[in-house]
C-alpha cells in the first residue's frame, strides 16, 4: 500500500520549518515555539499513521467485452479496521462504462466509494459502449483519512 502525505501535514511541517527559520532570522523565541508545537504535530502524526492491510481481490471480471455487452465485476474488499469512504477506481479502458454497483455506490464512470468494516463483496455493472474488443485495466483502491 502507498502512503502520501496530506496536504494538512504538508503545510504543518513547512509552516514549522518556516517558522524556525523566521526565529533563526529574527533572533526571537515566539516564532520558535509556534514551529516546534506544528512540527511535534507532524512527527506525532507521522509515528501514530499506521495504515490498515487491505486487500482488493477479484473474484469475477470478464476476460474481455463486445459493444453493447453487459458484464459483471465482483470484487471482495478486506480490511484489518473499519475504512470509512474506501475510493475503487476502476482503470477502464476506453469504450467501457461503470453502469452501477449493487449498494448503488457509483460516483462516476469509474470510481466507486465503500464504507469496509467487514470483508465486503462488491458488484459492478460494466457495459461496453464501443466498438470493438474490450479488456478490463486495473483496480487501484485508495482512501484518505
């Protein structure tokens, strides 16, 4: 799983390192002590984000497609904690649509959003809208805290 830093903590650590330097450059303790409170911030952050084992696997997905065809995508979502707002972007490729999903999680043409707080299955409608032979891309799942 790939971690990236939010823009929260981003901002935390450049205004802390901003800040130390504007207490280096002035000669005052004020803007030290700012500095420091964000950049224990950033660095308890840091220590306590443990990311949860997650686990997308596909159980069924057509191997490929023909326009006008409807297919089905039945992934099983497992988690070590509870993920509220888990985001499933579905790379397809051109020519393919997401149609709907069975708890009616669509947000667009390919992303769908899920709340896991158990091993979930999840069913997607796939329906190839144009011509020629179709293949499915891959399935990145994400989530922001």
């Amino acid at each position: 799983m790939t971690h990236r830093s939010t823009v929260r903590l981003r901002v935390y650590a450049s205004a802390g390192l901003i800040g130390l330097v504007a207490a280096l450059a002035t000669g005052q303790p004020e803007p030290a002590i700012l500095a420091v409170s964000l950049l224990i911030l950033v660095v308890v952050g840091l220590t306590s984000a443990g990311a949860p084992d997650l686990s997308v696997r596909i159980l069924e997905a057509p191997s490929s497609m023909v326009e006008g065809e409807e297919r089905h995508v039945d992934l099983l979502i497992e988690a070590s904690e509870p993920i509220r707002g888990l985001n499933i972007d579905l790379a397809l490729a051109p020519g393919l649509a997401l149609v709907e999903s069975d708890p009616g999680h669509v947000v667009d043409r390919t992303h769908l959003t899920v709340d896991v707080n158990r091993p979930t299955e999840l069913r997607a409608k796939v329906v190839a809208t144009g011509w020629g032979r179709r293949s499915l891309g891959p399935i990145l799942a994400y989530a922001e805290s």
